[in-house]
C-alpha cells in the first residue's frame, strides 16, 4: 500500500509515535511500521468479525477483546523490547561514562573519550556511540550526531546526559565537570533503586509466609477428608 495512503489512513500521532518506539528498539531491529500498521488494522478487523459472530453478547466482548489486541499487540512488538534495552543501557552507563570521566580528566578530548569508552565498554550503549562517531568521521557535527543518537536512547538518565554534553560542549563549558556530575546522577539512582529492592524484600518474605501458612492449614484441613475418602 501507498505510503501516501497511509499516512491518511493512520492519525499523524500514532505514526510519529512508533517512529519514535522504531528508533528506540536499536540498531540491529530492522521494523516496518507501516507494515505493522496495515497488520494490526487487518488483524483487528478480523478479530472484532469472529468475536462478534462466535462470542455470546459478542457485541460486549468484540470491541473489548479487539481494544486489548490493539493495545497488547503494540506492547509485545516495541515497549517489552525498548525496556529491556533500557535496563541494559541503564546497567552499561556506569562503566562507560567513568571510562569517559577518566579520559577526560587525562587532558583527552571529548571524541576520543568517547572513542576509548566505546573500546573499554562493548555493548549497546557503545554501540550507539559508535555510530555517532563513525558519522563525525564522515564530516557530521557531534553535537548534530549526539543529539540524532538521544532519540534512539529509550533511558531517560542517559538521554538527559547525552544531552548535559551537547549543551556543555556547544557553549563551551567544563565537559569533564558536567560528566563528573552526570555520574553523581547515575550513582545516586542506582542506590535509590537499591534502596527500593530493599525495601521490598520484608514485604516478599511476609508474602512467603503468608502463602506457606495458608497452604499448611489447607492441608490440615484436607488430609482428614481426604483419608475419610479414601476409606
């Protein structure tokens, strides 16, 4: 179908919108959304017909089983990957922004900070930076290519620090100071995410032994039933 067609067919939103989730699912997916599009209105249609024919008060559960599809579908194909994408990037940062920090602290500039952390760091946060660097390579500003690779960071930390850099290096501020405090950042969410783990394992331990308690006294109960039974 026309791409043309398409865009009429499809509110401007939900087009920018999985552009905006395409671009987060990394550089190795390969995503046609407007292929996904054309499937989940055709899929959709068809679920509503059968729903509507097969179900009992089919014209209660048809748009209520095809609004779940419409909205699952979507979550299958692009936020359970870009959340795990984020959970990686978010465990990467750490490591690579210090290896950054260090390089920096060492008189190196910006590009080839990032160049060293990209060796000393392989994964999927090198990766994008990788590809912003080689796009320097071929004559792109860095800031221009910085500012390209946020929007396929699905981290809110990391993009605000990728960020914090464009705005330091394009007005010429302290870039190891600015990294030095993004780290700061970064450190202190990963202790307020420790802090939460930790403040949820009385509640799983109580939950634990609810459970058990409860299974326990079924079991009290049931065994002299079942060995009347079995009588």
């Amino acid at each position: 179908m026309n791409k043309e067609i398409i865009k009429r067919l499809y509110l401007p939103g939900t087009i920018k919108k999985l552009k905006r989730k395409e671009n987060m699912l990394g550089l190795d997916a390969s995503y046609d959304i407007y292929s996904f599009l054309n499937k989940r209105l055709l899929a959709c249609i068809i679920i509503f017909l059968i729903s509507l024919i097969i179900l009992p008060y089919g014209y209660i559960f048809a748009p209520l089983i095809t609004i779940l599809y419409y909205y699952l579908v979507e979550y299958i194909c692009f936020d359970i990957t870009i959340q795990k994408r984020s959970k990686v990037i978010d465990r990467e940062s750490l490591y690579f922004f210090e290896t950054v920090l260090i390089a920096l602290e060492n008189g190196t500039s910006l590009k080839k900070s990032l160049e060293k952390a990209c060796l000393a760091n392989p994964g999927e946060l090198a990766n994008e930076f990788n590809k912003a660097l080689t796009e320097v390579n071929l004559g792109k500003d860095l800031n221009k290519s910085l500012k390209d690779m946020q929007k396929r960071i699905p981290n809110n930390m990391v993009q605000y620090i990728i960020l914090n850099i464009i705005n330091t290096n394009r007005f010429g501020n302290n870039i190891t100071e600015s990294v030095a405090n993004q780290l700061r950042n970064i450190k202190d969410q990963d202790l307020l995410e420790d802090q939460k783990h930790l403040n949820k394992i009385p509640i799983y331990v109580k939950l634990v032994s609810f459970l058990f308690v409860s299974l326990t006294l079924i079991l009290i109960i049931m065994l002299p039933v079942l060995a009347n039974m079995l009588k």
